[in-house]
C-alpha cells in the first residue's frame, strides 16, 4: 500500500470517527431532540370551531372529541380567540390574560415563560401574516408538559387561517421560537464510511 494511500485512509477514517463522536454528542441536546413538522399547512377554519391539533401526533379534527389530546385550538369567534389545551396548556403572552404574543425568533419558551392559560383573544401583532406562538402543553404519550412553537396565520372575518409548520422539544426541556433540529450527523457518518470501504476495496 502506497503512502497516498495509508494517509487517505487515515482520513476517510478520522471523518468517520468525528462524524459518530458527534452523533453521540448530540444525542443528549436540546436540538436533537427537537420534533419538526415543516409545510404542515393545516388550514384553520374561519369559523367558531376552527382547527385542533395534537403536537405530539399530529392529529388534527374539527372537535375536541373527535381529536384526542389536543394542544391547541385556533378559530374565529366574535373576535380571534386562540384558546390553550385543557390540560396543563397555555400560549405565551405577556400576562396570564393578554391573549397570544407574536414571538420574536430566538425567544425561548420554557418553564420561565408567562402563559396565558384561558380562551385568549388575539389583538394586535398577533393578527399578522406569519405570526410564532409559543406553547405549554401536555403531551400523554411521554406524561409530561412540554414546550412548542408555531408559525401560523389566525383566522379573520372571511379569510381562513393556516399552520404553516410547528415543533416542540419532547424532552421537556424549553424551545426557542423558530428552533429546528440541528443537521444531523448521520450524512456525514455515512460519507466517511463509505469511503472508509471504497478505498480498502481498490
């Protein structure tokens, strides 16, 4: 085996390592453990029933009944209103009664966070076109409260609303508005593998 040879399997070798090194660094973090639901696009109803969504199984209806565990449920009534999940559930806002806040990207939402916990009217920023709405809610599968956020659009007088895209930490540990899971390392396992292999082969 030549010299070139030696040294490109020593590399092909290290990116391997490093790559699985930081598969098992990331195991243990808050951003791999955050759950994503890109171009969800679930439309709300302009409507007093609007939509409800489960953030854990994605399961969305039309009733609370006919959602089980729902977590949250925008829709139009006399006014906007965004009310919170009925159990353990509530939207971020500014106090525990001033409906839901339009969240800068980055805001973390957590334990610390203040939730208003009622039926919570939407003013304001809130009406916008993409609004993030941070979350507390209650996810059975795991029993425990976690965190979410999502992009969405509230329903007005004769314009529906949409969930653009949600997710949430499913460790119960906070999330920040807009988070996403960081690119995973699994890509880059496979690449340095492989060529790992192709050179022993030749």
């Amino acid at each position: 085996m030549s010299n070139l040879s030696k040294r490109l399997d020593v590399h092909f070798a290290a990116v391997a390592a490093a790559a699985g090194a930081g598969l098992m660094a990331n195991i243990g973090t808050a951003e791999a453990a955050i759950v994503h639901v890109p171009g969800a696009n679930i439309p709300i109803n302009a409507d007093f029933y609007g939509v409800y969504l489960n953030f854990a199984t994605g399961a969305t209806g039309g009733t609370s009944a006919g959602t089980p565990g729902w977590d949250i449920n925008p829709y139009l009534g006399p006014a906007i209103f965004h009310p919170s999940s009925p159990v353990a559930g509530g939207v971020v806002g500014t106090t525990t009664t001033s409906g839901p806040l339009n969240l800068a990207p980055g805001t973390p939402i957590g334990a610390a966070s203040v939730y208003d916990t009622g039926v919570a009217t939407a003013v304001g920023g809130a009406l916008g076109d993409p609004v993030i709405f941070g979350f507390r809610f209650y996810n059975e599968g795991a029993a425990q409260t976690q965190y979410a956020w999502a992009r969405m659009r509230l329903p007005q007088t004769g314009a529906p609303g949409i969930i653009y895209e949600y997710a949430y930490e499913d460790t119960g540990a906070s999330i920040n508005a807009g988070a996403i899971p960081a690119p995973g390392t699994f890509g880059l396992l496979a690449l340095g593998a492989a060529g790992l292999a192709g050179r022993r082969r030749k």
